[in-house]
C-alpha cells in the first residue's frame, strides 16, 4: 500500500456538526437511524454514569474517579462498534465503555473503590482489566490479537488510550509489534487535550497523534471525538479492516476532558474558564439530541424511557457501592499468579502472622 494512503485526513472526520446538522461526507457512509438511536441511549446512560459516580466520590463510596464527561461519544462508539468475541483494552477513564460491553456498574468501580485487583472477570465479556500506568495495556492488546490469529480466530482487539499514552515507549512497541505481525487491532487515542496538566503542545509538534501511524506503516484517521456519528462510521470501518486481515489501524477522537483529570486533581490551575466554556457548544450528547430530534427520531416517548434506563444504571451503581464490604485481607495475594511465586507466600504468611498477633494483643 503506498505511503500516501496510510496518512489520515487534513481534517478530523465529522458527519454531525456542532449544532447537530448533518456534513457530507463521501468517503464515509452515514450510521443508520437504529444505530444512532442505540448510540444516544449510550450517550444518556454515559452521562448519568459520570454524574453518579462523581456524587459517589463526594460520599467516600470511590476512591478516585476520572471522570469521562464530554467524551462519551468515544466511549460509545468503542464499545457499539465491536463484536462479541471482539476484546476491548481499556484506560481507567473507560468506564463508560466497559459498562456499555456489558460488565456490571458496581463490578466496574470496584476497582476504583479500592477493592480486588480488578472488580469483574475479564474473559466473561472480553474486556480486559482497567490500567492505571499509562500504555501498558497496549502491548497485552496486541499479544491478544497475535493469539487469537495463530488461532484462527475471528477476533478484533479495541485498545483504548489517551494523548498522553502516546508520549511512552510502550506506544511504539505495541504498535510496532502489532504492524509487523499484522495483528488485528484499532489503536483508538482519546486526544482530550491534556495529560494530567501537560498540553499537548508540550507532548508532541506532529501534525496530528494520528500521524504517527505512518512511521509503523499502518493507515491513521482523525474523527470529531464529539460525533458519535462520525465515530461509529470510523471506528466500524477500523474494525472492520482489522478482521477482513489489513492489519492495525490508529484512530486518533479530538475530544476534551470537561471535568478535571481525577476527583484529585485542580484542572484550574493548568487550563482557563473560557477555553473549558469553549468546548461545552460541542457536547456530544447536544449535538446527538439535537439531530435526531430534528429528524423526528426521538420522541418525548423515547427520550422518558431512556432517562429511565439510565437513573436505573445510576441506582444500581448507588445501591451497589453504599454497601460495606469485609475486607479479607488474604485475598490481596489471589489471582496474581496461577501458582504463587515463593514471594507471594512468603508475603501472605507475614501478614497472616500479623494479623494473628492483632487479634491477641
């Protein structure tokens, strides 16, 4: 394939502008009315996640939360666009995402609780557990689409990351290592402008993060990270290249992180007022709503029962992390290994030891 082709477009992809009015695109097919209706009733029920589970935070039910509010759009999209035997690798801001394959809103924050490893069984709904370090998750993605290939199998790996993600060498090994072998999975950045307080200026001077495909010899794509349309139009044919045996693709959603970095981090200190204001016009759920409104799609009918699925979600979530759990402090050293190391056991005897001594005393 000549070099040419591999380069993404001047422009990011967008078939829905900021007031939710449709942008031809001829390059791109347009998501059906079911598609986009299934995609809003996911923007909803996102949104009402990100608002329960902030108030959660505020009453010391989470740990730490990174909020996904204004990029749900991305979120949406990356789980919609995938098929059941298809694996999604996500970051610690994909909750949205890990929600929307299926996995239990209360098993998803565990984690972000404090509690277990990783709060749900991966190979259930194929979705891999939550990273916090950033990209390491990408190159487990790649050895999972190497694997299922020498299998022959029918499977396309989703492996999630932020602008930031792609400042570490693990980014370039993965996606290295995912070009040489051929290996089917969507690299899809979240460009939200920062990575904690560093902009992206300050990170790279590439033209676009989705540049940075071509010197691995993969094909490279910029979207609109608030049209969900645009999104599901554009990851759906990255996945689909990936199982029809073209290889991996990165997909770079310019997006914008509407609320601060975690509940822990002061966003005021780095950015300004107005350039957060500016990107509230472009809120994705808005310009969704606003479409199919227009299109007499989403009727008032519609839009009650959608509001009611997501407060379902929201109480669900509530209900779930206000109950206290007893901690049993021996399962800190389950399900690290298969066979514990020497380490391990010697680690779990101190502590039972320990906490035998407690008891006495």
């Amino acid at each position: 394939m000549p070099s040419h082709d591999f380069l993404p477009s001047e422009q990011p992809v967008q078939l829905l502008d900021q007031d939710g009015r449709r942008v031809e695109d001829p390059k791109r097919a347009f998501p059906s009315d079911e598609d986009l209706l299934r995609a809003h009733e996911a923007l909803v029920v996102g949104r009402r996640i990100n608002e329960q589970a902030y108030a959660l935070v505020r009453q010391g039910r989470l740990a730490v939360y990174p909020s996904s509010y204004g990029q749900e759009a991305c979120e949406v999209a990356a789980a919609l666009v995938l098929d059941d035997q298809d694996w999604l690798f996500p970051t610690y801001r994909d909750v949205v995402s890990i929600i929307g394959r299926g996995v239990d809103p209360v098993e998803t924050l565990t984690l972000l609780k404090g509690d277990w490893h990783c709060g749900y069984d991966p190979t259930e709904h194929r979705v891999a557990p939550q990273t916090t370090p950033l990209a390491t998750q990408l190159i487990h993605a790649v050895g999972v689409a190497h694997a299922a290939t020498l299998r022959g199998e029918d499977t396309v790996v989703m492996a999630m990351c932020g602008d930031g993600a792609t400042s570490e060498g693990d980014f370039h090994e993965a996606l290295n290592f995912a070009a040489v072998f051929k290996a089917p999975v969507v690299f899809f950045v979240q460009n939200n402008e920062y990575a904690i307080s560093v902009p992206l200026a300050r990170q790279t001077v590439a033209p676009s993060l989705a540049h940075k495909a071509v010197g691995y010899g993969m094909p490279g794509e910029r979207v609109d990270g608030n049209d969900v349309a645009a999104l599901l139009s554009v990851l759906g044919d990255a996945v689909h290249a990936a199982r029809s045996g073209a290889g991996p693709s990165l997909v770079e959603a310019h997006t914008y992180r509407m609320q601060a970095h975690t509940n822990a981090d002061d966003a005021t200190r780095y950015r300004q007022d107005d350039e957060v204001a500016a990107w509230q016009g472009r809120d994705p759920l808005l310009r969704s709503k606003a479409y199919l409104t227009g299109r007499e799609l989403l009727t008032d009918e519609r839009t009650a029962e959608i509001a009611a699925k997501a407060e379902a979600v929201a109480t669900v979530m509530r209900d779930g992390l206000m109950q206290d759990v007893e901690p049993v402090p021996g399962d800190l050293f389950e399900h690290v290994h298969a066979t514990p190391t020497p380490q391990l056991r010697e680690q779990a005897a101190f502590l039972a030891d320990e906490l035998s001594r407690e008891k006495v005393s």
